[in-house]
C-alpha cells in the first residue's frame, strides 16, 4: 500500500466516525444518565430513576412526589391515581438515522374498591389485579370491532412474577390478537388497600411491528427503568411481608 492511499484510507476512516456521530448510529439512549426519582406515598418510599432524553412532542406533567393513600378524595371516582407519565423517541441504527418509534411509561397508584377484601395475600392481591383487569376490558373493548379486541389477562396463569434487583413484580400484559397493541403491566403491593403499577406502551414506527420494535429498541430501556424500582415501605406496613407465590403461576 503506498502512502497516498494510506493516507486516503485513514481520511475515510476519520470522515466515516464524523459522519456517525452527526447522524447518531448509535442508539439514542446509551449515553443518557438515568437520574433518580423519589415518591413518597403514605411514608411507604418509591425510589426509581429514568433516562432524560423525553420526547419533545409529548409535553408531560410533573412528578407526584406525595401522595396521602388515606385521602378518600383521591380515588372518589373510581379512578387510579396519575403519578407519571413520560415518552421516550428511538432511532434506527442506519447511517442516516430516521425514527423507529415511540415508548410511554406511566405509573399509576390503583385502590380496592370499599366493598371487597383488602389484600391479606398473594391470592387476594391476584384477584384484585384481575377484577381491574376485568373491568378495562370490558371499558376498552366497548365499542371496538371484533378483529380489534384488546385481549387482558385473565387468568392466574396470565401472570408472570419478574426479578429487579431483588424485588419481585407480578408482571402481565394485554394485546390485540395481531399485536398492533401491547402494554406491558409490573404491580407491587402498597398497602392493604392500594398497589403500584407501572406500565409501558409501544407505538412504532410504520416500517416496524411493535414485537420488532419491544425487541429491538424499547426492551433495554424498559429492563434499565425497572431494574432501578426500590419500595421502602413503612415500618407499621405489614403488607411488605406477603409472599410472593409461584405455584399459582403454574
């Protein structure tokens, strides 16, 4: 190889990193800090941390970071209560970088309505889980097509129990039968009357199905948020002292 083509060889090589840091191949989220939040409900202590780079389209309303779980107007209405809600936009790894798609997380504190049992066990806190379930599928797929239904679980078996660090989440999802929806569902128990779930939506891009795009661009994101959940519980909480049963799983 003479020099001149040594040096040609060098300068393209040099003029190809340039290029891949003006069009960002690599993806967007593995430089970003994740920086840690704190919320505070009933003294019972949920410690998590998420990464900043949020999507500029879905402007978002600012943490809850303390929440009376005792205050009956909270959950008057029957709803759950909002604690977060963000976005995160992905990219393609290609040389001219161009969107993949979108993922949404939430979290939401939901409470056992007055007229059932609180949660004593891992059974009755499966059966609460359910009974909500039951009752979104049948708001969701009120006025929705048949091919369109969204598909909730519905039985103990639709259950999974997932390890973070150490802590065990009853995780589940819901879908339509074609997967052009999907969430993804993670609870932990609060308390004898509330749980904690948090929640992950996908929206692709056109060129990606959502199996695609979970796979291969939210997936790690999704593990790196939930691999940073720590609940502190209250000392006088009991329910910290549930045990999580796998058999029913089975």
């Amino acid at each position: 190889m003479t020099n001149s083509t040594f040096n040609i060889s060098i300068l393209l090589v040099a003029i190809m990193l340039s290029l891949s840091q003006f069009f960002n191949i690599s993806r967007a989220d593995e430089n970003i800090p994740y920086m840690p939040r704190q919320i505070n409900l009933s003294g019972n202590i949920v410690n998590f941390a998420m990464p900043e780079n949020f999507s500029k389209d879905f402007p978002a309303d600012p943490l809850v970071e303390k929440l009376d779980l005792d205050n009956p107007e909270l959950f008057k209405n029957g709803k759950p209560v909002e604690i977060l809600r963000r976005w995160w936009d992905f990219k393609t790894d290609s040389f001219f970088s161009r969107d993949a798609g979108t993922m949404m997380m939430t979290i939401h504190v939901y409470r056992i309505p007055d007229k059932e049992k609180p949660i004593s066990d891992f059974v009755s806190f499966l059966d609460s889980v359910l009974e909500d379930m039951e009752k979104r599928s049948q708001e969701n797929n009120k006025n929705r097509d048949k091919e369109d239904v969204i598909y909730f679980p519905a039985y103990y078996q639709s259950f999974s129990l997932d390890n973070y660090q150490g802590a065990r989440w009853l995780s589940s999802g819901s879908g339509t039968a074609n997967e052009d929806e999907k969430v993804f569902y993670y609870f932990m128990p609060l308390n004898r009357k509330t749980w904690l779930e948090v929640s992950f939506y996908f929206a692709p891009d056109n060129s990606l199905n959502v199996r695609e795009f979970i796979d291969g661009y939210a997936r790690g994101v999704l593990d790196k948020i939930m691999d940073t959940f720590r609940i502190e519980y209250a000392k006088d909480n009991t329910i910290k002292d549930m045990r999580f049963d796998t058999k029913l799983l089975q």
